[in-house]
C-alpha cells in the first residue's frame, strides 16, 4: 500500500489508485486554486479538462493520470 503525502497529510492509498481518487479520501476533495481563488475538484477524470492538475514532488502533473507512489509529495495549493 502506497504511502503519501497530500498537503502535509499523510495517506495510505491501494496499489494502483490514481492521486485523483486519493484526492476524494482527504482534505476538501479539490485538487487546486483558480486565479479567481474557487477551490477546483477533478472533472472529467480523463485528462482532457485539467481541473485535476497538483505539484507532484515539485512538478506539475495531472492528479487522473497519476498513479499513486510511495513517499509521493502532493500540494493542491500551490
């Protein structure tokens, strides 16, 4: 079982569960900010709406298309 961190709250998550899905077990459900500051949830759960995108170790991903990792940083508030 994966472990990772969503926002600084630890999560433990079942192989194979994208970081979208372990969004929905944590916090407020929302993977980001708008520039209008509304709190955005994923959509489509398919990659074409990009509502879903977090930092990943730094990194900009899709939360949908990601697959959870062990040790995995994710911030929604960036």
């Amino acid at each position: 079982m994966p472990e990772l961190s969503i926002d600084g709250q630890s999560v433990r998550v079942a192989q194979g569960t994208t970081v979208a899905a372990a969004l929905m077990s944590c916090g407020d459900h929302c993977s980001r900010t708008s520039v209008g500051g509304q709190r955005r949830a994923p959509l489509c759960g398919m990659g074409i709406c990009q509502e879903c995108r977090v930092s990943i170790n730094g990194r900009r991903r899709l939360a949908c298309q990601t697959i959870c990792q062990n040790g995995m940083q994710v911030e929604t508030h960036s």
